[in-house]
C-alpha cells in the first residue's frame, strides 16, 4: 500500500468515527425546545396537519450507550488488529498465519490419523480400501485439475487409468513420479529439419502406431527417425521410460495423434512437466494418493469393485 493510500484510509476511518462521535454529542446538546403541546409536553415545534406535534424525547439511555460501546470497541479493534491502512495491529495477527497455523493443526490431525496407514509398503497400501478412499479424495483435491477428475487425462496431461506409463509402469517408478515429480524435454527440431521432413517423419510415427500411411514417405521418414528420434524414442520407437520418451508404437499420445499434432510435436517440441509432490502434500499424502492410483492397475484388480464404487 502506497504512502497516499495508508494516509487516505486510515484517515477516512479515523474521521468518520469522530464524526459520528461529534454528530451524537452536539445534537444531544442542542437546544431544539421552541414550544410545547396541549398536554404540556415539549416539542420540536415542527407541527404536520394543524395539531400533529413532534415531541423532544431523548434518545434511550441504553440506544446511547450502545452507540458508545460500539465506538469503543471499534477503536479498540483498530489498536489490535490490522485495519488503518499499512498498520499492523497491536497483535501483530495476519490471515496468512492464521491460514497456515490451522494448515498446520489439520496436518497434525492427519498425520496423527494416516501416518500408520501410510506406512505400510505400497502394494499392500494399492489393496486397502481405506487408503484408496483417502486416496481418492487426495486425488480429486491435487491431481484432478490437471489429469481429470476420474483421472483419464486431457491433452497435455497423461491419463493414469490406462496401461500406458510414460515413466515406467513398476511400483517403485510410479511412485518415483509422484513423489519427485518429472520433467519431459523434447526439443523442437523446425531449424534442423525441414517442413517435408518433419511430414515423413510424423507419417513414419503414425505407421509406428500401426496407422495405414503413404509407404514411401514413412520410409523416408524412417532414416530421420533413426539418425534424430532413435536416441531417445529407441531404434523401434518403443520409447524411454528414463527419460520420459513415450512410447510410439501404442498409438496413445500425450499431446494427440493426428498428423498435424505430431507435426506440432516435432517442430516445437514438448517439456511436460509433472509437479514433485515430496514438498506439495508431503510423505504421507503421496502415499495414500500412489496407492489410488496403483489400485486402477489390473494386477491390484481383486479391489477394483473397491476403488470405483
Ligand atoms: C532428447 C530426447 C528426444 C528426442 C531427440 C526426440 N524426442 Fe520425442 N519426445 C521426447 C520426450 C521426453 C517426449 C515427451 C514430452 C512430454 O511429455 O512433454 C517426447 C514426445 C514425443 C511425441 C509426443 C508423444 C505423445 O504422447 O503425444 C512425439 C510424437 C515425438 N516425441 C516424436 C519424436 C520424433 C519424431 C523425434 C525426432 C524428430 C523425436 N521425438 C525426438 C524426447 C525426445
Ligand atoms: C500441474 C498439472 C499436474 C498436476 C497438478 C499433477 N500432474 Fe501428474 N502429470 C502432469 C503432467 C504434465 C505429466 C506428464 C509429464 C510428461 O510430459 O511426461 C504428469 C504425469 C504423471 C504421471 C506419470 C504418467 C505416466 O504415464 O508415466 C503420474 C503417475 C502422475 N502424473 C500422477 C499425478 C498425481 C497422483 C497427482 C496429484 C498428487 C498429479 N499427477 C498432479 C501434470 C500434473
């Protein structure tokens, strides 16, 4: 907050307050008594439809004192907390901290309640209905913006429910993804290959994936693969797990499978970025949500009923 908006805000609040304060005390003290009613009572002299007369009654006691009260604590509020412009507070309390001491308190209560669960060795962990459960909602809460509430992925984010892992199928690989996270870098080749060459070579990766395409421009596009791509796809396209280098012969795609996506691929290549969740939900979340996502794979099948019910 700038100097001239701390001054304009603290000010406004500090001078409306005294003008209410002000407003309150001198017409209490004003002398408005002009005149007084048949019945002899005091009033205003204001007098509506020949004999309608408003009378001069005080304010209640208790109205007054209320209005005090609440002056009171507004001030009083104002000295503790933030509220005039830049300062502080007294108390020194910040929302941030607050967000991040009740943070803190659920962390505890979950610790306190999963970190036993959470122990136990992955594969036993992908059979147990609770943590699959815990899992799930894990999953929905962190994962699911990115690769899909019901986990199947979207362009650009891969779908976890198939039997098609980019970074290798095993437990300990998944859980390696997970927890560390993993960055996918595929250079973009458009100023080493020319627009012809890009064309045969995204002809030959669709021929990898079994697709029904020109002979010869797959043929062609077979020798680029081989000088350029092989290194990290693999001489048959069978891809890398290493590095992320996905499997061409499946014909599932990350970022599409026509030949104006693989196209795209190849010219401007791809870094998918898959965000570690060591720091993000910590030891124990990641846990529960591995065990999710390992309990959609067939060899965790005997609970599949369990994990989509
Ligand atoms: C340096 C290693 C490397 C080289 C060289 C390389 N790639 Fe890749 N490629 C990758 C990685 C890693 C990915 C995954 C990118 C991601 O997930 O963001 C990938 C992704 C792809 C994809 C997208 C697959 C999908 O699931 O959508 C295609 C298609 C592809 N590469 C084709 C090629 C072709 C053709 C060449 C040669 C012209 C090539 N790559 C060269 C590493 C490489
Ligand atoms: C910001 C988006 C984002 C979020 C959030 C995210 N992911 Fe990912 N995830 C990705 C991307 C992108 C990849 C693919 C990286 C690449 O290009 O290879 C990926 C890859 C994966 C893979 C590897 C898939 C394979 O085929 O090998 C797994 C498993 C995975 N994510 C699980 C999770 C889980 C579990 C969570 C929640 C704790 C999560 N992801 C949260 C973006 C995200």
């Amino acid at each position: 907050m700038s100097h001239f908006w701390h001054f304009y805000v603290a000010g406004i609040t500090l001078i409306f307050i005294g003008v209410m304060v002000w407003l309150f005390i001198s017409t209490g003290k004003a002398k408005v008594t002009t005149g007084q009613n048949k019945q002899g009572e005091e009033t205003t002299g204001h007098v509506w439809d020949e004999d309608l007369a408003e009378l001069n009654n005080p304010m209640p006691r208790w109205w007054l004192w209320l209005f005090y009260l609440s002056v009171i604590f507004a001030l009083a509020y104002l000295v503790l907390y933030p509220g005039l412009g830049r300062y502080q507070g007294m108390l020194g309390w910040t929302s941030s901290e607050q967000y991040q001491e009740e943070m803190a308190y659920a962390n505890e209560v979950f610790e306190a309640r999963f970190a036993e669960l959470a122990s136990q060795p992955l594969d036993v962990l992908a059979m147990n209905a609770e943590a699959i459960q815990v899992g799930r909602n894990l999953f929905a809460h962190n994962c699911s913006t990115c690769h899909g509430s019901d986990a199947r992925g979207a362009t650009g984010y891969p779908n976890l429910t198939d039997d098609h892992w980019i970074w290798g199928e095993s437990v300990d690989q998944i859980w390696h993804t997970i927890y560390f996270g993993r960055q996918a870098v595929m250079p973009g080749f458009s100023s080493s290959l020319s627009d012809q060459d890009v064309t045969r070579v995204a002809t030959y990766v669709q021929q990898l994936a079994g697709l029904d395409v020109d002979a010869t421009m797959a043929a062609q596009g077979k020798k680029q693969f081989d000088v350029i791509c092989a290194a990290c796809h693999g001489t048959n396209g069978l891809g890398n797990p290493m590095l992320g280098a996905p499997n061409l012969t499946r014909g599932v795609y990350t970022y599409g499978g026509s030949l104006d996506d693989i196209r795209y691929t190849i010219t401007q290549g791809r870094n998918g970025v898959m965000p570690a969740q060591r720091e993000l939900l910590g030891e124990t979340r990641a846990k529960l949500v591995t065990a999710y996502i390992l309990s959609m794979k067939p060899q965790f099948e005997q609970n599949e009923a369990l994990s989509h019910e």
